[in-house]
C-alpha cells in the first residue's frame, strides 16, 4: 500500500516497513532517488525523522508528516549578475539581503529583469526539509529569457573561443554557434554536447579546462553528461 503524501513523496507500508521515496523529478538533485527508513516514533506519533545515508552524500535531516496535506512554494532568490547565490529564500532570511555581491561586488537581484517574477530560489515544502542548490535558474519560469548570468557566461565563452588560435576559423565558429544548445535540453544538445567535446580535445586540455570552467555552472545536465563533467 502506498500513501501519496503530496508531489514529491510517498510512504510504501508494504511488508509492514514505511519507507519514503522522494520522486526524482520533482526535487533537487540531492534528494534525487533518495530511500529512507522512518524510525518507530513515525508509526507511533504519525511523524518520522530519517537521513541520507548515500556514500559521498552530506547526512540529511527529513521529518514528514503523514497526517498533513504537502503543497510546496518557491522563496525568492538573491542573485549577483555575474551568478553568486546569496541566498535561495529572502523571505525566510532578510539578513542576508544585500545590493551588491560580496564576492565580486556586482549588483544583486531578486527579480527577472524581464518581466519583474520573482527569481525562483528555494521549494519549500511544509515538513519536509533539505539542502537548497547554491545554483541560480538559468532561465526565467515566467518569461522564459535567459538570467543575466546565463548571459555573460556564453558571452565569455565566445570571447574566449576566438582566442583558440590552434582550431581554425570555422572550428571557432562552430564552437561559438554550439554554446547555446549546451544551456538548456533540447534535442540539439547531445548533439552540440559530442561537437563541443572533440573541438575541445583538438584544442587541448588545458584550453578544455578553462572553457569548462567558463560555462560549467550554466550547462544543462545532458550537455555535462555528453561532454564528461
């Protein structure tokens, strides 16, 4: 028997062991997959702690309740221009609002310059608690345009593309013409993904190095599993 207990858990009580399976699609990626053994106080008391257990994983604390109804909403971020996360909920912590960067000085924002949404930042899910990503959305849920750390991170990765002396002209603009296809997941990415990886190793590694840590915090998850990151 399985007990649905919003979008993004379930208790299973098959066997007469209630475990929790959080559904990958619908959560950071930390909590991707994750299955949990609630303690006795969870039968008991209708709540239950548990924690992460994953080799190579930070230990994570998730208490649910069975006896509530879960329906998440998203806080809003604070975000330099240049893609440092300040913090993933200003609502739920004001002190950490700030104008400018503290590690590069550039100005902040909690809007998408656009269409004035808010920036999504954590989903918070009542009774359910986790890490939040130290990683800004690459687009906007509302309007769909790029942030502008998505921006000035394939602006520099243009820059630095024409500056390859050892690929040819074409190879160049191939290289340029590619980096958009590796921000967001469409069926041209793998595509882009497997061009960008041998124009890279024609390139060089350290050149590989270089343009990856360019553009590696705006890459999709297909172009970081195509190209090996």
């Amino acid at each position: 028997m399985s007990t649905h207990l919003g979008v993004n858990a379930y208790v299973d009580d098959s066997a007469g062991i209630d475990t929790a399976r959080v559904a990958g699609s619908y959560t950071p990626p930390l909590l991707a997959r994750l299955r949990v053994h609630f303690c006795r106080s969870y039968l008991a008391y209708g709540s239950g702690c548990c924690r992460e257990t994953r080799p190579g994983l930070s230990l994570v604390l998730v208490c649910i309740d069975r006896g509530s109804r879960m329906s998440g909403y998203y806080l809003t971020a604070l975000v330099c221009l240049d893609g440092h996360m300040l913090t993933t909920g200003l609502e739920d912590s004001p002190e950490m609002a700030a104008n400018h960067c503290s590690q590069c000085g550039a100005k902040t924002i909690s809007r998408c310059p656009q269409c004035q949404q808010n920036i999504r930042g954590y989903l918070k899910i009542p009774g359910v608690f986790y890490p939040g990503s130290s990683t800004p959305p690459k687009f906007c849920h509302s309007c769909g345009k790029p942030y502008p750390w998505t921006k000035s991170a394939l602006a520099a990765a243009r820059e630095y593309a024409d500056e390859l002396d050892m690929l040819t002209e074409d190879e160049r603009e191939l290289l340029k013409k590619s980096l958009d296809d590796l921000v967001r997941d469409t069926p041209q990415t793998n595509v882009a993904g497997l061009r960008v990886k041998k124009l890279m190793a024609k390139a060089g590694r350290e050149t590989a190095s270089a343009m990856r840590d360019i553009i590696v915090d705006v890459l999709s998850e297909t172009a970081k599993k195509t190209i090996g990151l």
